[in-house]
C-alpha cells in the first residue's frame, strides 16, 4: 500500500464584503445576451474585496489552519503554495513572502500551479510526495489565495469569480482520507481562455476565450468523455461500485454545469455545491473542498464512507479525487 495522505485541519477566509452579482459594474457593458446568461449562472452574490490581494487571504487562512491543528508555523516542514493566477509582481517570489509572514522559516517552500482549478490536485500529489519520501516530515501546508486575473469578476460565458483563501494542513493521517486521485490534461486548450496584458494598463485587462464554440461545445463533450472514464477508473481500481460513494462534489461554475454533470455522470451532486454557488461564486482550487467542508457541516454526508470530488478546469484538466470521512486509512488503493 502507497504511503497515505490525509487532510488534519482545513480552513478558509473569504471577504466580509459581500457584493450582489446584478450590481458588478461590468454588466453594464454586456450586450442583453451576455447579461442574461450573467445572470442565470445561479450566482446571486459573491465575496469581494478589492482591498485585499491573493496573499492576504492565504496569509489568513493558513494562520486559522494551523492555529486549529495547534501547529507553531516554526515547526512546519513544508510550505506549499497553488500559484495565483496575477502575481501582484513579476520576478518575486509570492511563496516566500508567505513564508516569512507566517514565520514558517524552516519548511521547504514552493509554488505548484498552470491548471487553473485543477491545480489543487497536483498540489495534494506534492504533499503526499514529500511526506512519502522524508520520515521525517509531520506537516505538509497547502495554501491558495484566490483572486481574478482581471478588474472584472464575471468570465464569460463560464462564471463569476468570487475571493477565498484556503489553507490545508496534510499529513498521513487525519479526520479526511485522502485515497486516491486521477488527472488529466488536453494541451490543445491551453489557450483557451487568456489575458492579453503587456500592452495595456490593469484596468484594461479583459480576459478573452479564443473560440466559445470550442468551450460551449467540443470541450463540453470532451469533458463529459474524460470524467467519464476517470470516474470509471477511480472506482474499479478501488474496488468500489457507485452505490458504495456517499457523495459527489463538484467545483462551482453555474448551475448548468452542475446539472451537465449530473447528467453526463448519472449522479447527484450534494447539495452543498448549489448553496456555496449562490453565495459565493467559483473559488477557483479552492471550490471543492470548500463545498465538501459545507455538506459535512451541513450533515449532508449520511455516514462515513467514500466521497468522489469533482475538478475540471478549461485549460483544459480534469480530475477526480476519492476521499474518506472516516479519518482512518482505508484498505484501498492509495496516493
């Protein structure tokens, strides 16, 4: 059996300032069927503060992670930190500076990234990596702070992007197991969607997708073929049938996205996932766990058991992470 991973404590800080979707200034430039699909994501607010940077809300999650867990940030062995999608500054070093302000000045620091939503999953592959490879290492820290690219919040046709920092604190055992993972990736879409910036001023930034028939479309069906069969993957190599998975979770795009993926999988998503939509927006890599977090709160998961997290980014990557409630290891296939 691999070495495992497991997720010890988990926090996130989103803004205090809550902002309704109707009310972004962007919409005003919106020809009437860009604001009408705006407006039907099933997004009705989101948390924003343009006071705050990528940094403070990770700054600030990772603080309140690893005060629950009573780990001293001095004692922490490896710092690892989801690349933001715009560095407040080119040839700095964001991870560091995180670093130091956490006064994390012994573990091993680093950025991991370049798939968007999906970066979470490379990010988990990491830790369990480090902790596999150095007996000596207790503590793996995950953080993100999620901001848009852009002045604007709302990513047309695909979301409106609401602020978060999230802060994973992993080590090889905990209240959450995590399993067992799968990723995938088309380089034919890595353009897709982009931010032209070297000859324009920040609040000139716009970000354009290259073919919304491509995204509408042709990535559609093959998003729908690729969960697909890494949804089949995941459960046969752990011996698992879909009656055995206690919940599915997904990241939060618009409300047609859920309902595309419960179609195209032939399953239910937790209701968790619609609320935090609502109410939130897409998080980027922190929309998952963030939904998962909710539903356990919310006792929406009937018993301990195997859940299955659902990622996909329009890079384009998906991928599928199987994770336990039961907080001890289970004897399946993992990390």
């Amino acid at each position: 059996m691999a070495a495992p991973l497991a997720i010890r404590a988990a926090a996130w800080q989103l803004p205090e300032r809550s902002v309704a979707v109707a009310d972004l200034p962007e919409l005003a430039a919106l020809d009437p069927a860009e604001r009408e699909l705006c407006l039907a994501l099933g997004i009705d607010r989101i948390r924003a503060d343009d006071g705050l940077g990528a940094l403070d809300l990770a700054r600030d999650a990772a603080r309140r992670a690893l005060a629950d867990a009573g780990v001293d940030p001095a004692d922490l062995g490896a710092l690892v930190v989801v690349e933001s999608r715009a560095p407040d500054r080119l040839m700095t070093s964001e991870a560091t500076r995180l670093q130091d302000l956490l006064g994390a000045h012994r573990a091993l620091t680093f950025t991991v990234g370049g798939l968007g939503c999906v970066s979470l999953t490379p990010a988990l592959l990491t830790a369990r990596g480090l902790l596999a490879a150095d007996p000596g290492l207790e503590h793996v820290l995950v953080v993100h702070g999620s901001k848009p690219a852009t002045p604007a919040r709302y990513r047309h046709p695909v979301t409106v992007n609401g602020d978060a920092g999230q802060a994973l604190l992993l080590g090889r055992s905990g209240e959450l197991s995590v399993l067992d993972c799968l990723q995938e990736s088309d380089g034919a879409y890595w353009d897709l969607f982009h931010v032209p910036f070297r000859d324009r001023p920040v609040a000139d930034w716009r970000e354009e997708c290259r073919d919304t028939t491509a995204y509408s479309f042709r990535l559609a069906l093959e998003t729908r073929r690729r969960l697909d069969g890494l949804l089949r993957r995941l459960l046969e190599r752990n011996g698992l049938h879909r009656d055995d998975v206690r919940g599915y979770v997904s990241q939060n795009l618009s409300a047609g996205g859920f309902a595309f993926l419960e179609e195209a999988l032939g399953i239910t998503l937790l209701p968790a996932c619609r609320d935090n939509l609502r109410h939130y927006g897409h998080l980027g890599p922190a929309d998952v766990l963030l939904n998962l977090h909710t539903a356990l709160r919310r006792g929406e998961v009937p018993e301990d058991g195997p859940l299955v997290l659902i990622n996909a980014s329009p890079v384009a990557a998906w991928s599928l992470l199987l994770v336990d409630t039961g907080g001890a290891p289970a004897p399946t296939y993992q990390l």
